[in-house]
C-alpha cells in the first residue's frame, strides 16, 4: 500500500524554523513529483510547494517563497519541507501529497499530514 | 486566500442529486488547465475523486462525475449516500501564481 509519513512537526515560536521530513513507500518514489500542502485549523486546503521527481523544478505559494525551501532525497525516499521565520499563519496541518506524474500534475495521494503550531 | 470559488454549502435527502461549481479566472480554469475534486471526509487526509475533469480513479463510486465548461468546472453526486457527507474541494493550475490552486471548499450535508 502507498503510504506518506509525516515526521517533524510541533509548537514553536514565532520567527523559528522547523523543519518537516515526508517517507514514502509502497511505490517508486523517485518517479513521481511530490508536494506539500497545508490546512489552517477549521480551514480550507493551501497548496505550499511542489518538486519534481529530479529536483530540477520547484515551484512556492507567494505566502511561503523565500521563507520555506522543499527538497528530497530520493535514495532514502524522502521529502523534506524547511520553514524559516516562522508566523502565527503559518499555524496548519502540513500535508505531504504524491504527484500523478513525475513532474506537476496533479496530488493523486495524500499522507495523514503533520500539525505545525506556531505561537509564543 | 482561496483561488477558486465554490458555493460554502449543499444539502440534499439520500437518493437525491446535488452539484456545485468551482469558478476561477482566466490564470487558471480559463485557461484551460485541467480541474480535479477532492473529498475530505471528517478528521481524514483528502482524498482524490476526480482527476482531468471528469476521471473517476478506480475505486470511485459511479455516482461521482465532474465536469468543465472551460469557464466553471462542476462535481455532481448522484444517488446521494450518507457517507457522502463530507467538505469537497476543486483544484487546478494557475500560471500567473506559478502553482496549484483550491477551491473554497463546500460542505456536503446529508438531510
């Protein structure tokens, strides 16, 4: 079965940095592009970031571009979300989410996600 | 902040049909990128309902279908189940923003 673990989340205060990890298994992790998204408490869903499956395309949301850096490793299979200067908005259920395709298409699986609670 | 519009809420008794749309702009659906839905049922991860408009992933109900004029794109449900009862969530590409984009979210109720 395809499965996305979350790893990394937690209560930090504001103008922090924390960093998320993703494991994929049950598929070949290397094939497809992944993301993350997110969803503030009692919120609707917020595309955060995308990479493609050699890291040669990465793409952020404005509200994250310069604080946030996704990378991965796919020798270990793993996707890596850095946050820095972190904001009380920032405060979500952080979602790592596998691509259809190797590059930008479209989420066709979803992790159980990671809370990230930012607040002094 | 949201991209892509859709009516907050639906309701309808079991059997019946419900629809809802997702409207965007000329950056996203306009545009004619593709639109997916997504079914969020209560306390789970979403979950992919429709993919390229109108393509049901295998293991989705017959009773799901979408649909794109180009200008709006649509999810219908029929045969209304209680266990459809859930937030369901339209999405795409929007070039301008350089990313994917949702939808508002609109709650389904089951009467």
């Amino acid at each position: 079965d395809v499965q996305l673990e979350v790893s990394g989340g937690g209560l930090v205060q504001p103008g922090t940095s924390l960093t998320l990890a993703c494991e994929g298994s049950g598929f070949n992790f290397g094939d497809h592009g992944m993301h993350w998204v997110r969803q503030s408490p009692g919120g609707g869903l917020e595309w955060v970031a995308g990479i493609n499956w050699v890291s040669e395309s990465i793409e952020y949301a404005g509200s994250v571009k310069g604080r946030f850096t996704i990378s991965r490793d796919n020798s270990k299979g793993s996707l890596y979300l850095h946050m820095t200067s972190l904001r009380p908005e920032d405060t979500a259920l952080y979602y790592c989410a596998r691509d259809s395709s190797n590059y930008y298409s479209y989420v066709d699986f979803w992790g159980q996600g990671s809370l990230v609670t930012v607040s002094s | 902040q949201s991209v892509l519009t859709q009516p907050p809420s639906v309701s309808g008794a079991p059997g019946q049909r419900v629809t809802m749309s997702c409207t965007g702009s000329n950056s996203n659906i306009e545009s004619g990128y593709d639109v997916q839905w997504y079914q969020q049922l209560p306390g789970t991860a979403p979950k992919l309902l429709i993919s390229n408009n109108g393509r049901r992933p295998s293991g989705v109900p017959g009773r799901f279908s979408g649909s794109n004029s180009g200008t709006s794109a649509s999810l219908a449900i029929s045969g209304l189940q209680p266990e459809d009862e859930a937030e369901y969530y339209c999405q795409s590409y929007d070039h301008i923003l350089g990313g994917f984009v949702f939808g508002t979210g609109t709650k389904v109720t089951v009467l």
